[in-house]
C-alpha cells in the first residue's frame, strides 16, 4: 500500500488512502495534499529573522506585544504575519473571546492535565513522523519533562479569560508556538529531513491532528472519566479552539466543517486510519511522557503517590484513552486498576452536576480552577523554548 501512495505523489507516511476516500470522500484528498504544505507565512518570518538577527527579533515582540501599528517600517515577512493574526476572523465572537475556553475552564485542573498527557500527548506522539522529529536530539527524559510543562503553560494561556486578544499572553504565546513550528520545519529541512516519506516537517495535517489532540481526544478522555459536554457545551469549545487553530496557522479548511465531537470524530478518524504504525520512536517518546508525568504527579506537595504508583495509573489511563491495540504497540504494560475507573466516573459525573447545576454554581467552579491555574502560571520557569528561539538576543 505505502508504494502505491509513494506513485501517486504522496509521502509514503500516508497509507490506506483508498480506503480513506471511500469513508471521508473529498476531505481525504485535501489531508492527504496538506502533508506537502507547512506555513508559507511563518516560514518566510523564520528566514526573514535569520538574516536581520536581533533588530528583526526586537521588531516581531513589539509587534506581537503593541500591534502592527506600533512598528516604523516593519519588514515585510513580519509585516505580513502579524496582519494576518491582527485581521479577526467574522466568525469569531468577540464577546466569547474575552471569556475565554469557559468549557475547559469548567473541567478540575487535575483530571485535564491527565486527560492531556495520557490523552493528548501520547495521541500526538503516536504519529511516527511527530515522534520522529521530536526524537531527534536525544535526551528524551529531559524534554519530556520539559515538554510537558510547556505545552501546559501554553494550553492554559490559551484557554484564560481574554488570553487571546492581540497583546495578551495567549495570543503571543501561541504565535510564539507557530513560529517555533516554522522553526523546527526549517532545520529539520536543512538537516537530511525525508521529505518523500514524511511529508514537510510539522505540516498542515500534523498541525490539525495537534489541533484535535486539545479539543476531541482530551474531552472523549474526560468523558470515560464522568466529564460530558451537552451539545451547546461541545460547539462553544470548538468555537474557541477555532481561533486557536487560526492563530497556528491552520488551514479553515480542517478546522470550520468542525462543531462538535462527532465532526471531529470523523477528522480524527481520517488522520489516524491514514498513520504508518508506531514504531520505536513513538515508544520511547510515549514511555519518556509517562515517566516525567509520573514525577510531576508525585512532586505535588501531599501527593500519596510514589512513582511506581502514578506510573501504573498513567498505564491505566494511557491504555483506556487510548484502546488496546493503540496501547499494545506504544508497549504500555497491561492495566490493573481498571475497575476502579467506572466508581471514579461516577463520582466525578456527580461533581460535575452540582457544579453545573446552576449559572452561579459553575461560574464559582470556573473561578476556583482559574485560581489553581494562575497559581501555577507563577510556577513556571522564566522563558519557555517557543519564547527563547525569537528572543532579541546576541
């Protein structure tokens, strides 16, 4: 099957493409063509800073920071790049903006930052060509650790009340994560990247399957924990993570057809049934998350886990957001706390009720998690490396 996708033109990382047309039609033509696509915009921005070093650098942060507006002569790649991000799309609600992602605010810190990492993350790093990339410079526990607590802190800017508005932390830090993305296209490029086989390094497909890692694939995770969105609830979240995905860069095209879980289910569906299996790179990646998840859960002062102990729920959690054939080959060891899931996710759909029970009932829920989430952006180290790489610096 890979030779005959590789004779039609497309990367050989995309399989099964037949089979895909049959079941999602046009739109598996359209994913599988966004495997040669990566961020034409950002892209040049990346080049652009390369040749004018710090003075381009200082030009790009004070534009993300004041505006297009408040740059003298600004260098035409910047020039373009923050026009696009300053021109707010007319289905954005502006309104919503400033309260942010209410429905991932409404969901205890804890039980997202599970769903997030033995969910989501371990979701994208299924994905050879994503693992790939990430594999690339060794020292796997060390990034992994680090990985995790910055894809957090740039999840949990982007969901705050107002963190998207141009100049606010989201808004920048996002931007910053799109230019690291662009970053990481070019070097891997420069550096022997198999292009007819992988595709454009973080391309467009890739971008979208990160994208569905923060809005599908953690809430169905949420939902085998007692967490369940009404259909109101689901089109508010992905209203919101539609701006997210502009501000990435993303292609409307993946991201605009999608209003609740079922459409999102259908592209998640597309982007896996298309994947090459995992291999010895996602293993280790996967297994290197689980690890430094498993630390951070038992570095929480009063945490009653040791680290054997967190690792096994996080085996259990991995293999029951994940399924059992994805969990087999990510070489997740078999589950033994599986029972206990059913009486936690009765529990926590109680939780759930009474806290949205009534309008004043879940605005003090949002309130009190935002209250853990600030705490925690105080934590954070001084610069993350989707901040460091366009600092204006020598």
């Amino acid at each position: 099957m890979i030779a005959t996708e590789q004779d039609s033109g497309l990367p050989g990382r995309w399989v099964h493409h037949e089979a895909a047309r049959a079941r999602h039609g046009q739109k598996a033509d359209f994913t599988a063509r966004m495997l040669s696509v990566g961020d034409p915009l950002a892209d040049a921005v990346i080049r652009e800073l390369d040749a004018l070093g710090k003075d381009g650098r200082q030009q790009l942060n004070a534009g993300l920071a004041h505006g297009l507006d408040s740059l003298k002569d600004p260098p035409p790649a910047i020039a373009a790049l923050l026009r696009q991000l300053e021109t707010v799309p007319e289905w954005v609600d502006r309104e919503a903006l400033h309260q942010g992602d209410v429905v991932s605010q409404s969901i205890p810190p804890l039980w997202s930052d599970l769903a997030f990492s033995a969910g989501s993350l371990v979701h994208t790093y299924r994905a050879p060509a994503i693992a790939r990339l990430l594999t690339r410079t060794g020292q796997l526990a060390t990034q992994a650790s680090r990985r995790l607590l910055e894809t957090g802190i740039w999840r949990v800017h982007s969901m705050l009340p107002g963190g998207l508005v141009r100049g606010a932390p989201g808004y920048i830090h996002t931007a910053q994560v799109r230019l690291l993305h662009a970053r990481v296209r070019a070097t891997a490029l420069q550096h022997g990247w198999e292009h007819q086989q992988w595709g454009v390094p973080i391309n467009q497909t890739d971008v979208a399957r990160t994208w569905l890692d923060f809005t599908v694939v953690p809430f169905r995770a949420l939902e085998t924990l007692g967490f369940f969105l009404t259909e109101p609830r689901q089109e508010a979240l992905y209203r919101h993570w539609w701006y997210v995905g502009y501000l990435l860069g993303l292609d409307e095209g993946f991201f605009l057809p999608v209003r609740n879980h079922a459409q999102a289910g259908e592209l998640l569906d597309l982007v896996d049934s298309t994947l090459t299996p995992p291999d010895e790179h996602t293993r280790a990646l996967t297994a290197a998350l689980l690890d430094a998840t498993a630390q951070v859960l038992c570095s929480v002062k009063g945490s009653p886990f040791t680290v054997p102990m967190a690792r096994q729920m996080l085996d259990t959690l991995t293999r029951t957001f994940q399924g059992d054939t994805a969990a087999d080959a990510l070489g997740i060891p078999p589950a033994s706390g599986m029972a206990l899931l059913p009486l936690i996710a009765l529990g926590n759909a109680e939780l759930q009720r009474w806290q949205l029970h009534s309008p004043e009932a879940a605005a003090r829920a949002r309130e009190e998690h935002l209250a853990l989430y600030h705490a925690r952006m105080t934590l954070a180290p001084d610069g993350t490396e989707y901040q460091k790489h366009v600092k204006a610096v020598d």
